[in-house]
C-alpha cells in the first residue's frame, strides 16, 4: 500500500484555502446555453471543416502521427502547413506548436541565456511569463501599453533585448499600440515578440492580424499565431526567420520533446486558413458596435463596461463574490459567460468578460444586457 496522507492532506488544504478564498475552479459544461464565452469569433469552430467526403486519402486521415517530428511524426503535409501560415501572415517561415501555450513556452524559454533581458507588458499571457521564467534571462515588465515606461526600462537594459506584447489583450480587449512599440524597439535595436492570438482572423486583410494590418511583418522579431481562437481548430505556429525556425526546431523543448500533431489536424487548419480569408468580420464589427451603443445607453450606478474596438467587452463588478453571483444569474437566464476574478485581474476590476461572435445577434446582445441591469440595480 502506497501511503500518501501527507501529500494528500496537503492538497486538500489547499484546494481547501482556494474554496474559502471564493477562487476555487471546476469544470462545467455548457450546452444549449447562448455563447457570450468562447473565443470562436468567427464560428469556425462550429463548422465542419474535416469531412471524410472522400477528398483526402487515407494517409491524410490516419488517426496519429507515430512520435515527434524529429523523429518520425514529421510529413510534407505538415511543412506544407507550415508555408501555408507563413505565406498567409507575411513571413519567412513558421514551425507548428501543438498548443498556443507550447509556442509560447517554447519560444520564450530558449532564446535567451543569462546575458539576456525580457521586458514585457504586465498583462502578458500566464504562458509567456512561465516560458520566460525557464530562460535564464532576466525579467522586467512595464506598465500596460505605457510606451514611455517601455522606453525608460529599454535605456535601463543591457545585452540581448526581447520586448514581448500581445496585440489584443484577452482580458481588458484593448489593442497595443504596435506601431509606437515597434519604433522604440528599433531605436534601441530590441527583438519585438507579438502574440497575435486573439488578433488574428479579426484584424488586417483576410484576418492576417494587427502586425499586418499596420505593415510592420519586417519590424517584429517573432509572432505567435493561435489557432483555437478565431481560427476554430487546434495548434499555434511560431512565425518569422527561417533562422528562427530552425533554432527553434534544435533548441525549443515543448516542440523537440512532443508528439506531433496528427495528419488530420494539418488539413484542418489548412481549411481554417481558406474558411478565416472568407469569414464575416463586417458582421462581427457590426454586434461590436451594437453592443457599444446599447451599453452607453445603460446606466448602471458603481458599475462600467468595457468597451473596446474589439470582440473582447466586459463589465466591471467590483468583488469576487458579486461578479460570481451575476455570471451565475445570466446562466439561469441562458447566457454563458464567465466571472474574471482577482487575482487574475487585480481587486477591484473583477468582471463579466463578454465575447462577442459572429454568429450572435443583436437581439441577444440586447436581452444579456437587459439582464446585466436587472440583476445589478
């Protein structure tokens, strides 16, 4: 007999603490509720883009892909991928990540070595933070979207500097100011690492992302692409340099050390990419600016909504506790959304993040803030 009491005591003090502290998590499902949640903006997730209607041969439909793609998993068809995403966001190259998380980690974990510097904005994703961690760099960040702080940290900094930032910030939905970034990193010749994960599919032409759309491809260093936001399917690409990609394919862990995707999720994100080029973005932008001009219209006392330019809004309900009640009440009413607690976002902004799809509707829009207001007045 295994004898774990210590260890099981431990753990469950500690989810313990987390249930008293009003923080603990748990999975739900969330069937035949309407969508305000997910970040599928363009409803491709809904969609049916591998179908065995006989188009693609048993090798492409094989159910995995044997080991990593250093070792056997690898396939023209996921190089083919590869140039696909690299073509399509304007780069040299791209190298396929499993995960958007293992991009990040990946990457952010083997550029740089003691002589190295981060500076990052203080809302970066948990997944750069922990790839930076695993570097041996050192770590400073700046104040969010603050390009003045930026540049005092970069006159600060010393020998091989990584300025990284998302370009849509996932909690607040606010967007970077890329092109004033880009022009301090150059100024103090900094490598500018973009996560374009909640961008993409929204932004540029075709949904290329805010570095396209800004034209500022031959500025940044290095962009990381998700695919299970906008894209609707699974994986992430790291995209810039084929010198990159090559280092990343000797250096990075969460790529060497894994197992490759399998064929079939090739040829999905490949249909992703055709469906994105196609998708309603002027629908999108119009439910934006629906729910922009309703929520200025609604007058809710110690209460503000976020409204920003893009799917991501929200409204701030000071206290964990409260903002829980309220994402509890509009599921009752059929709407699924979730609370944003501290200290993921710090005390006092807790809040209901609401996305915004493609496939919602005004009427929808109007009847979650209809009982958004009922509940807090």
């Amino acid at each position: 007999m295994i004898h774990t009491h210590l260890i099981d005591e431990y753990l469950s003090q500690s989810l313990q603490k987390r249930e008293q502290e009003g923080l603990l998590r748990q999975l739900a499902c969330n069937e035949g509720l309407i969508d305000f949640c997910s970040n599928d903006y363009l409803g491709l997730a809904q969609s049916n883009l591998l179908s065995l209607d006989g188009t693609g041969s048993q090798e492409e439909m094989a159910s995995g892909s044997t080991g990593s793609r250093l070792v056997s998993g690898n396939s023209p068809l996921a190089e083919k991928t590869e140039r696909i995403v690299a073509g399509f966001h304007h780069a040299e190259a791209a190298l396929l990540f499993n995960t958007g998380y293992m991009a990040n980690l990946g990457l952010c974990s083997c550029i740089a070595d003691k002589h190295s510097v981060f500076i990052y904005d203080e809302h970066i994703h948990a997944s750069i933070i922990d790839g930076m961690r695993l570097s041996l760099a050192k770590r400073f960040k700046f104040k969010h979207n603050d390009v003045d702080d930026l540049r005092k940290k970069l006159k600060q900094a010393e020998g091989k500097v990584y300025v990284v930032i998302e370009s849509l910030y996932s909690m607040d939905g606010d967007l970077a100011p890329l092109q004033e970034i880009s022009d301090v990193c150059k100024e103090h010749k900094a490598a500018l690492i973009v996560d374009e994960a909640h961008a993409v599919g929204i932004y540029g032409d075709q949904g290329r992302g805010l570095v396209c759309h800004h034209q500022l491809e031959n500025d940044v260093w290095a962009r990381i692409i998700t695919f299970g936001k906008a894209l609707g399917c699974h994986g992430a690409a790291v995209v810039g340099s084929s010198l990159l990609r090559d280092y990343l394919i000797n250096h990075a862990r969460s790529f060497i050390y894994t197992t490759a995707m399998p064929p079939h999720a090739f040829i999905v994100i490949q249909r992703s990419y055709q469906e994105m080029a196609v998708a309603q973005r002027e629908k999108l932008f119009g439910l934006i600016h629906h729910f922009q001009k309703v929520a200025r219209e609604t007058s809710i006392e110690d209460v503000r909504f976020l409204l920003n330019p893009s799917p991501i809004q929200g409204v701030i309900v000071p206290g964990n506790e409260r903002v829980k009640r309220l994402a509890e009440y509009v599921r009752q009413q059929g709407f699924f959304m979730k609370a944003i607690l501290s200290p993921t976002v710090p005390a006092g902004s807790e809040r209901l993040r609401i996305c915004l799809h493609a496939f919602n509707s005004c009427r929808q829009i109007d009847q979650l803030l209809t009982a958004i207001k009922l509940f807090l007045t």
